[in-house]
C-alpha cells in the first residue's frame, strides 16, 4: 500500500507542467555522458527525486551508482560520510561503528548510508556528496529514479 502511494505521488510529481519531459532528457543525457550533467543539476534532480522515492528505491538507486564508481571516489566518499557523522552541525548519526574504511566504502554500505542521511540530514547531503565522484553518484542515482519511475508511468 506504502508503495503505492510514493508511486502515486511521484506520477505526480513528473506529471507536472513539463517534468516527466525534462527527466527523460536528464536521464539520456546522464547515460550518454554522465560528465554532461553539472554539479547543480545533479544535485536539484537528486533532491527532488530523493524526496519523493521510497527509502527501498532510493537504496537501490544508490547501490547502482556507487558499483559503478571506481574504489578510490568509494574511498573518499565513505571518509566524506564519516566527516559528517563527526560534524555536530549535521544531524545525521549514520556512519557505522566498527568498521574498517575498506568495509565502509563497499557499495551496500554507501547505499545504506546515503539513504539514511537523504532521509535525516538532506539538507546536508551536497556537502556529503561534495567531490566529483560524489557529484556523479547523485547524477548516477537520480538518472535511476527517473527512468525507473518514467518506466513504471508508461508500463
């Protein structure tokens, strides 16, 4: 039922003025040159499709672009998560205890925590997400979003 209702809000969220329009041309964009897609529209088409997704397509989303990343930007982006966790002024908590960076920076353990600091801190999520690899996760990621939900309205 819960599914349904974060479908029906995202079919209408795209459905208005020229959105679905101007995400299917996000997503082509992003799968013929992901670098083609600026740091600002990542970040907005992120945002809004992360606030409408439900936390299991977000997690996925986010698994999708992190596997694609190379180790090295998993690496930064996994110390950029522990920064947080570290930073009083971000009111996210969810950077996991007892683990190895190697262990943080595997694409599940991304995935879990950039889904959980989009749902408790997204306001803080671009400076989370603040490298270029970072940048192109949330591109990657919400090209996902969009073509998973542009699928779903046409299927």
């Amino acid at each position: 039922m819960k599914g349904n209702v974060i479908m029906d809000r995202l079919a209408q969220f795209l459905g208005q003025g020229n959105n679905q329009q101007q995400y299917q041309d996000f997503s082509q964009r992003y799968q013929q040159d992901p670098n083609s897609i600026s740091d600002q529209e990542a970040a907005q088409r992120y945002r809004e499709l992360a606030s409408q997704a439900s936390p299991q397509d977000l997690d996925q989303a986010h698994q999708q672009a992190f596997s694609q990343m190379p180790d090295q930007q998993r690496q930064q982006l996994a110390q950029q998560f522990q920064q947080a966790h570290q930073d009083p002024n971000i009111p996210w908590s969810g950077y996991p205890q007892n683990m190895t960076p190697q262990q943080a920076a595997q694409p599940q353990q991304l995935s879990q925590m950039a889904t959980q600091a989009a749902q408790q801190a997204p306001s803080a999520v671009g400076s989370i997400f603040g490298s270029t690899g970072g940048k192109l996760a949330m591109a990657g990621a919400a090209a996902f979003l969009a073509s998973k939900f542009l699928s779903n309205q046409n299927g």
